[in-house]
C-alpha cells in the first residue's frame, strides 16, 4: 500500500498540484529536503499517478552500499563477473524497465559512479558487470538527496553534469517546523492508522494544549520522528512521557518566516518549553551518572557511553524489578515470570543491586 | 507581421520578465509571461491561450526550462522554442538535446531575440505556404 500524501500546507498543495501536471511527463525528477520530511513518500506519488504505475518501483538507497556493491545492484553482473559471482544477477535498471528507478541519497553516490550513471541516462543503455553487451533502458529516474547538491558540486563531490541532468524537474519538501499546519492532519492520519493496525492499544489523541506543543516543537527528524512518536503514545498513552523523551534543542528556535506564522502557531505555546527547560532537563540526567563539576579534561574521561549505558540499565532495572517484587508480594518466582528472565538471573540481580525484602 | 504574433515569456527573474513583456509589448507582439516552468505549463494547458513562441529561461525552480521545452515539444510541437542560459554550458546542451529551436547566451540584447523570434515566424510561415 503507498502512503497518501497528507498536507495542508501550501507547500504541500502545491507539490500535489505540480505531481499531477508532471507524472506523465516521465522527465528525471530530483526531490531535496532534510531527512524524514516524506522525499520517498513523493516519489511514490510521482508513480501512482503516472501511466507507469503497474509496472515496477525499485528503490536504491545510494548511500547504503559500498561502492562495488551499489555498482553490480545498479546494474546487475555476469556469472564470473568477479569472485563470488557464482549466478548471473539482473541490476535495478533492469528491473525498473519500463517502471520507476528511485535512486535515495543521490548524493552520496560515489564520483566513480556518478560519471556511469550520467552516461548511461545520456544514452538509455547500460551494461551488468562482466558483459560486453548493451542493453537498452527505459527508466523513469527519480532520485532524492538531503544534501545542497549546489554545495556539493562546489566542494567537486558532485558532477554538474549529473545534476543538471536529474534537476530537470525539481521538489522541494520544506522541513516539517517550516509547515507547522501539516502536524496535526499527520497525527489524525497516522492516530487512526495504528489504532486500525493495533486495536488494543489505546493512546489518545492530543488535546488542544498538548497540540500546541507539538507544533512548538522543531522536528529536527520530521514525519518520521512525529510519526515514531504518535507510535509511542499508542503504547505509552501520555504525551508527558513522550516531550520527556523528545530530543532537546539547546539553541533557541529561530524566528519563522513572517507569512508562514498567523495560521498555524497556536499561541497558547512558549518557547521556554523548547530552549531552557530542556537544556536543564539534559544536563540534570547526564549529571546522575557522571560529575559535570569537574574541568571538561576529566569529565571527558570521565564519559564513557559503554559505563553510562551500564550504570542507566542497572538503575531502570533495579527500580523495575523492586516495582515488581512488591506488585507480586516479593513472590521470587512470579516477579521472575513477569520480568521473563530465568529465576537464577533475578536472584542474581537482587543480590547486585541489593534489592531486599522489607524486614518485618 | 509581427502584429499576430503570440508569445509566452518565461524567466523566475521578475525584473527580465517585466523588461522583456515591455520590449516585445511595444514592438506589437501578443505576449504572456510565467516566472517559472510551473506557472508555465499552467498558462499553456489554458485552453483560451495559444502561443506560437516561447522564450524561456532553463535554470528555474520546479519545471526547469529544460523540461518545459521537453513538455512542451511533446504537447506542443508547432511551438518555436528559444532558450537563454547564463549558466555555463550545461543546460543550454541540454536544452538543445530537447530540441529547443534556437538557445542564446545570456547577456542577450533584445533587438537581437526580436530578430531571432521573426526569423522563426518567417520560416514557419515560410513552410506553411
Ligand atoms: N506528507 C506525508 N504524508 C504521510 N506520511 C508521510 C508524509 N511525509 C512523510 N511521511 C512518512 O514519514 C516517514 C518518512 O518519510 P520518507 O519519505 O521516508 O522521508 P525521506 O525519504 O525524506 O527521508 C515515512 O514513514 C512516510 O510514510
């Protein structure tokens, strides 16, 4: 199933509209925008509305794969065509035929590659590793990055070439801070989603207040860290728990643009929610596992994610299992059975995090 | 003979597009005028306009005028297409790949576009006889 579309701002709109007057026109499409903000969600709309869309969509993710290994899945290899090419193995310009190529972080393709890659939409022919033959491709190319590729063409880490070639239809995805009215129609559609996909679960959706908050907040991952956190609340069912868990900005918000701010900044919102609160908040958890008094040299020493990562589990644990301990009237075997460890491990552990039942 | 002719002028600088819908104005052209490849392809697909020129810039949000003129050639293919580029080499090739008629480097004087629009319109009228 392709995910709709959802927005209702006007950059949103308008990337519907200019979907619906390009999908035909099978032109390369490159698609920016920061990571999570929906760049494969629109190349998927690109697809179905086109006349391609009973054919194939096939993703590469060009920042995924080591340079060898995104070279043979771009174009396919011969038997023998290396050491461990025991098969002949057709590459995603292959498979794409006819269909969509949706090339993810074009941007961090390697230069070796791009200079094949612009040959072989120059001449619609391409030839699998090991073979002496051409073949003929019909792919409608669609590639995303979250990189400025201007920039990127500056410091020669991307071909000019390639990039006017791919730019020939451009979409820009704004980050989701920049389109605030999106957040809420985001929450109703995927609120009902997992509601529909997790029928017991029971997390409620934002009132007013907590919305308000929601769209004070930056979104540093987009929809998808929205989306991640609607997730939660299906599970944990308070919005409390999940801005306690949001990562914090420690600079303040920058200033919107003037136009984009009378219709979606609810103004019940401060902006302390998002500058001093949090830095606070960071530095008061990080303070209880290490000494944040001491000179930046020994504190650096001092940070080990490896013991913080210890010394936070064995907290948690010790507060779960006494939790437990006393929900089962400190019944050993139950608590094991609850806490699904082997009743010798929680002896164990009560012995290490001396967890005692209360004398009587 | 200038007098019928209609033009669509399209450049996402808005003080080109405003001396370029002045010049041709005065010099008796029908003209219309987009500030991107977008609003463009609008314009076209307009049932109450028709065109038999373009003069568009290539290096522009959304529709580049690359793809405009590939559009354009497909949908429109009676157009006369005239492309300017001030960006290096790059898109006006690509620009003549998708079978613009004529691709100028920009600084462009005025008189010579003129020049180059009425040649075009000669020529189809040239083969319209
Ligand atoms: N406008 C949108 N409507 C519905 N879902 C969206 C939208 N934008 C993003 N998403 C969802 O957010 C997640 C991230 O989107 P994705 O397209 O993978 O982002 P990107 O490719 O830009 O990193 C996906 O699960 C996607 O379904």
């Amino acid at each position: 199933m392709t995910t709709p579309l959802i927005g209702v701002s006007n950059s949103i709109l308008k990337i519907k509209e200019l979907i619906s007057h390009v999908a035909n026109t099978c032109l390369n499409v490159l698609i920016t925008g920061e990571t999570g903000v929906g760049k494969e969600v629109i190349a998927q709309s690109l697809y179905s509305e086109s006349i391609r869309s009973s054919e194939n969509f096939v993703k590469i993710n060009c920042a995924a794969l080591p340079e060898t290994l995104l070279e043979s899945e771009l174009y396919g290899f011969e038997k023998g065509a290396f050491t461990g090419a025991h098969k002949k193995r057709p590459g995603k310009f292959q498979t794409a035929d006819k269909g969509v190529l949706f090339l993810d972080e074009i941007g961090d393709m390697p230069l070796s590659l791009q200079s094949k890659m612009l040959h072989v939409l120059q001449s619609g022919e391409f030839s699998p590793l090991g073979s002496d033959q051409d073949f003929k491709t019909d792919v409608w190319v669609i590639a995303a990055t979250n990189h400025n590729l201007e920039k990127s063409i500056a410091q020669k880490m991307f071909r000019e070439d390639l990039f006017y070639r791919l730019n020939i239809i451009k979409i820009h995805i704004p980050p989701l801070r920049e389109r605030k009215e999106d957040i809420s129609p985001l929450i109703e559609y995927y609120h009902r989603l997992y509601q529909s996909e997790y029928p017991n679960s029971n997390g409620s959706k934002p009132d007013s207040d907590t919305l308000a908050k929601l769209c004070q907040y930056e979104w540093p991952g987009n929809v998808r860290q929205l989306q991640n956190c609607i997730k939660k609340q299906m599970v944990l069912d308070s919005w409390a728990k999940i801005f306690d868990e949001l990562p914090k900005e420690q600079e303040s918000i920058p200033q919107l643009p003037e136009g984009d701010q009378q219709n979606n900044v609810p103004l019940s919102a401060t902006n302390e929610f998002a500058t001093n609160e949090f830095a606070t908040n960071q530095t008061t958890i990080i303070s209880e596992f290490v000494d944040l008094s001491t000179s930046s040299e020994k504190l650096f020493e001092d940070i080990s994610l490896k013991k913080i990562k210890k010394l936070a589990s064995d907290r948690v644990e010790k507060e779960v299992i006494t939790f437990v301990l006393e929900k089962v009237g400190w019944n050993r075997s139950r608590a094991a059975k609850i806490l699904k460890i082997s009743y010798k491990t929680l002896l164990y552990k009560m012995n290490e995090f001396k967890v005692h039942p209360p004398v009587k | 003979m200038a007098g019928t002719c209609r033009l669509l002028i399209v450049d996402d600088n808005e003080d080109i597009l405003s001396t370029f819908y002045e010049f041709f104005n005065s010099m008796n052209y029908e003209v219309k005028t987009a500030i991107d490849g977008f609003v463009a392809l609008k314009v076209l697909r307009d049932k109450s306009n028709s065109f038999d020129c373009l003069i568009t810039d290539l290096v522009m949000p959304n529709i580049s005028g690359v793809g405009l003129i590939s559009i354009v050639k497909k949908e429109y293919p009676h157009l006369k297409i005239i492309a300017m580029t001030g960006y290096g080499d790059q898109p006006g090739a690509l620009a003549s790949e998708a079978e613009a008629d004529v691709v100028l480097f920009k600084p462009i004087d005025l008189f010579k576009i003129e020049n180059t629009v009425s040649e075009l319109m000669n020529l189809k009228t040239d083969k319209q006889k």
